[in-house]
C-alpha cells in the first residue's frame, strides 16, 4: 500500500483559555502535490502549520509524515523527519543579526550532500527573487519583504518532500508574488509537495491547486487532483 507523504487525522487544538482553534482535522497529502490552507486571520492557520511542522503539539490526533507519527517519534526519528521538510513560519525565523549569506551556508552546512539544492540553483533563486545585492547585508537592514524573500530562499536551498509555507508571499507586491508562486510551482514539478497557507482567495483563483477552507474551526478538503497536477 502506498503511505501518503503526510496525513492528518482528526486533529484539534483547544488553548489554555479553553478556545478550541480547530477540531476534528483530516486530509492526506500525496508526493508532490500543492494544497492552500485558505482561511481568515485568525481562522487558525498558523497554529495548523506549525502543528504539522512539528513545533507544536495537538491537543488530540496525529500527524503522520512518511510513514512515523509525530506524536509517537523518537528524537533521531524526529531529526530525520525535519531533514524531509522546509518550514517557513509566518514570523519567518531569521536572524537580523546574520546577512543573508550567514543563513544560506548555516543552512547548508547542516545539510548532508544529498541534500544540497546546487549553488547555481540557488544562485538563480537569488536573482528571480531580487536579492542578489543583498547576499552580505545583514538580514535586519532588510524590508519585511526583503527577509520574506530570504526566509523562502532559505527554504529552497535545502531538497525536501514538503514545504510547509505561512503566507509566504504576505508581503510582496503582485509581480512579485507571481514569480515566487513560479518558483514553487516548478518545486513542485520536480516533485516536493507544498502547503501554502493563504487568505487571498484571488491567488487562489488565479492559480488553481486543491483547496482547503479553513472556517470556524473545520477545515473542508478538496479531493486530491493527482500528484504534479494537484
Ligand atoms: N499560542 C497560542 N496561545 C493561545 N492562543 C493562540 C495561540 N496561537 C494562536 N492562538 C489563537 O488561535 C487563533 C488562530 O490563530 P492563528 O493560527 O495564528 O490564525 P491565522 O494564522 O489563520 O491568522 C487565534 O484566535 C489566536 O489568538
Ligand atoms: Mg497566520
């Protein structure tokens, strides 16, 4: 039988103050396939990334990558895990203290050679995203576009089955926002899968994938379109 690359089963988060953020969560995510997580501020998207990156826990459920629950895994199984996947949390993770080189080869560095996105890749990303005069300034003397760009380049240094984005493109302007959905639609291609957070139903017509709408606390999944093509 084939183990889907990532599965969510029944999950919910009930916080401290007693609010239930979500509740009852499913869906199944194959190799290579591109799904949004659409909703509201406040619908509970970041809180359902992070939980399926692994840094936070749920209340109830499971999430399952690659065959090894989260909540059931062992540190080094833990490590290998997070080695399959990219995370880019909403509030980016950067270092302003680091330039935007300081990231890339921290990033690599802990990277085994198999791993390794090739420089002239990263090079071109580089220049797709307008950040090649950026390369040694520290990240804090960036706009909150600029470190949003890094944080996606950072992202895609690194060969992974599944990119998990928080509004990655927030705060681009249109033109560039479509080059960066390019990028991830030709990672996607090579066959990592994504999740894309989003609030912006016009990017989401625009660029059809499979959808899932995240509203008071249900998440309403399409079914699955078919590995590249979803
Ligand atoms: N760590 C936390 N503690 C308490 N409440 C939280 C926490 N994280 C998120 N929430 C609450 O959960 C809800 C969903 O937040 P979030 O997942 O950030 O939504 P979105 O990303 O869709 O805007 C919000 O009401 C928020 O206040
Ligand atoms: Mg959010």
């Amino acid at each position: 039988m084939k183990i889907p690359l990532l599965k969510v089963e029944n999950l919910t988060k009930v916080y401290s103050a007693g609010q239930t953020v979500w509740k009852g969560i499913q869906f199944k995510l194959d190799r290579g396939e591109f799904l949004y997580i659409l909703g509201g501020s406040g619908a509970g998207k970041s809180s359902l990334l992070r939980t399926i990156a692994s840094f936070e826990q749920p209340t109830e459920g499971t999430v399952t990558v690659l065959g090894t629950s989260l909540q059931q895994a062992t540190a080094s199984e833990m490590q290998r895990l997070r080695r399959r996947v990219a995370y880019i949390p909403q509030n980016l993770g950067l270092v302003f203290d680091l330039t935007v080189r300081d990231h890339i080869e921290l990033t690599r560095f802990s990277l085994k050679s198999n791993e390794l996105v090739e420089y002239a890749q990263i090079k071109h990303f580089l220049k797709v995203m307008s950040l090649e005069s950026y390369w040694d300034k520290k990240v804090g003397a960036l706009s909150g576009g600029e470190r949003q760009r890094v944080a996606l380049l950072r992202a895609l240094c690194k060969k992974t089955d599944l990119i998990i984005a928080d509004e990655p493109t927030g705060s681009q302007d249109f033109e560039m926002t479509w080059k960066i959905m390019d990028l991830l639609v030709r990672v996607q291609l090579s066959g990592t899968a994504i999740l894309f957070a989003t609030h912006d139903l016009e990017m989401v017509r625009r660029l059809r994938k499979r959808v899932g709408i995240l509203k008071e606390g249900a998440l309403k999944v399409e079914e699955s379109r078919g590995g590249a093509a979803g």
